[in-house]
C-alpha cells in the first residue's frame, strides 16, 4: 500500500480520499472503506444483530460504494452515505421474510443503466476484475453472475443455473464475497488489465461467432478459439463437447432461430455473453426467450460452456 496517501485517511481526509477514488486510485478506495468499516459494521449490527446476515450487508454495501463512489457529491459526506447502504440493505433483508429470496440491488434503476455498465463506466472496474480472478470458479461464477450478469441475478435463476440449491448459492455469495474483499486488498497495487477493451472484444467476439454460425464456419470458430476438450453442460449435466454445440447451432439455424448478443460480462477466467432467442414467425415457441452462455476460459480458450435458458412467461401472466 503507497504509505503517501496515509495521512489522509485521518479524520477530515475523506474529501481527498472521495476525490483520489473517484478518479481511479485503488488506494484509496481501499483507504476509504477501511476508514469506515466500523460505523458500516454498526449499522448493519444494530438492525440486524451479529451474524452472517450483518456480514452480508457489510459486504454488499462494500461492492455497492465501489460502483457508485462516483455518484458521492458530496466528499465530506461520504461517511454517511456509505452508513446509509449498509442501512437500507438490512431494510430490503428485513422485508424477505423468506431467505431465498435475494435481496434487490439497491444501485439498479428499472430505467437506469444496468451493473456492467456502472463498472465499465468507472474508473475502479479493472481492480475489481483483477480482484475476481483471484477467486475459485465455484466462488467466482455466483459472484459474477449475481452483480454483473443483467438476467441471471436472483438467487433461484443462479442455483438452476449451477444446478445447486438456493441455500448453496447463498452460502457461495456469502464467502465470495468475503474473499473478493481481501482479493481486493491484496491487488490493490498491483498493475490492472484494461477490462473496458476486454469487454468490448468480448462483444465483438460474441457477434463474430454468431456471423460465422450462419456463414456455416461455426466449427472453424470452435476449432480455434475452443479447447479439443471443451465440455457443453446444462446445469452440472455434461450433454457433450464441441461436436454437440457444433449440432445443436446447425439445428437452431436450420429451423430459423437466431440468436442477438444484448450483454456480455468478460473476465480473463469467465465470461458471460447473454443472448435473445428470435424464433422463426412461424414457430414463435420454438426456443425459450433468451439464454446466457457461461463460459469458463483457459488461456483465452473456452473449456466449459454452461447454458441457462431463461424461462418462458406464461401467456397468462402477460395478460
């Protein structure tokens, strides 16, 4: 950690601290929440008394100013308005009776901009990426899915999924969040990768597989940006490797369902491209609405791709 910002984290340093982090500096940011730890813990101790649930809240609130530091306008108040997540995120706990049910993003507008592009808007997003590389898959898929995905967000749609119970993916979420806040720490001085061109080549990746499907070179895309041994999974069921998504493309294609990219969230280790399904007029019913492929990588090669289909509404409930 650089010892020249130090000094400003004593008491009427917040404004510097606000201002450096709003502007990209790790330190910080990290600076910043260390500071006021103890009155976020507070809060999050009174409402909801110790235990995990506090922890959470902490945690959460935690990614929440990371996101949003750039909205503080007033620095000298940064104190309060980190008091005041961490307060109504116990609040929204508070109203789920039921613990399966996650707690609402409490920096997502229904008109607004969605969690990525927060991050890719920020000047932070490299350090929190860097910071989830450090986390295992089991820990880093929920993670990522719960606060960058734009469809695969509530606790039920993570566990079908990754084809475990709700309870365990909030037990995952629980501890990947806990360790993505030492992961942070830890690389906080360290040189980030640019994840705003990783992103978007991500996306220009995503539309050029599309094209080469319908091109009838989806094979040679596979040949060459796949592992041999890539494996295709439904939740934790493997239905093959590359040959099978290589049929299971061509038989979409021949039946006249397309598929258009709507958002993509890129890691180095996973990356998540989530995609419309357009039917054919004549078969509106053909595939579900949308689905997100889940892309574990290796040395920039997918070498496990798990697909979620998002489920269709019922024709009633549209009414």
């Amino acid at each position: 950690m650089r010892r020249d910002l130090s000094p400003v984290a004593e008491p009427g340093g917040d404004v510097a601290l606000t201002r450096a982090a709003q502007a990209g500096d790790v330190v910080a940011m990290g600076l910043l929440l260390e500071t006021h730890q103890p009155g976020m813990r507070a809060v999050a101790l009174s409402i909801l008394g110790p235990g995990p649930d506090a922890d959470d809240a902490v945690q959460n609130a935690a990614l929440t100013a990371l996101r949003r530091i750039g909205d503080v306008r007033d620095p000298a108040a940064v104190g309060a308005w980190l008091r005041m997540i961490v307060r109504n995120a116990c609040r929204s706990f508070l109203r789920t009776s039921s613990h399966t049910v996650p707690l609402d993003d409490l920096t997502r507008i229904a008109a607004g901009p969605g969690p990525e592009e927060i991050l890719e808007g920020h000047a932070l997003r490299d350090w929190i990426w860097e910071a989830m590389e450090e986390l295992s898959p089991t820990l880093r898929v929920p993670l990522v899915l719960r606060h960058f995905s734009s469809r695969v967000t509530s606790y039920e749609e993570i566990a079908r999924a990754c084809a475990v119970p709700v309870g365990t993916i909030r037990s995952r979420l629980s501890q990947g969040r806990a360790k993505l806040a030492e992961a942070l720490a830890a690389t906080a001085a360290g040189a980030h990768s640019d994840a705003a061109r990783r992103t978007s080549a991500s996306w220009e990746e995503a539309h050029d597989t599309l094209a080469a499907a319908e091109r009838g070179d989806f094979g040679k895309v596979l040949a060459e940006r796949w592992s041999p041994g890539a494996a295709l999974m439904q939740g934790d069921i493997r239905l093959g490797g590359t040959d099978t998504l290589l049929l299971g493309m061509e038989a979409d294609l021949t039946a006249g369902v397309r598929q258009r990219p709507v958002h993509v969230a890129a890691g180095k280790a996973l990356t998540v491209w989530e995609m419309d399904l357009i039917n054919p007029p004549d078969n509106p019913d053909h595939c579900p609405p949308a689905v997100a492929w889940i892309m574990t990588l290796a040395a920039g090669r997918v070498e496990r791709l798990r697909l979620y289909h998002q489920a269709r509404v019922p024709r009633s409930a549209m009414v």
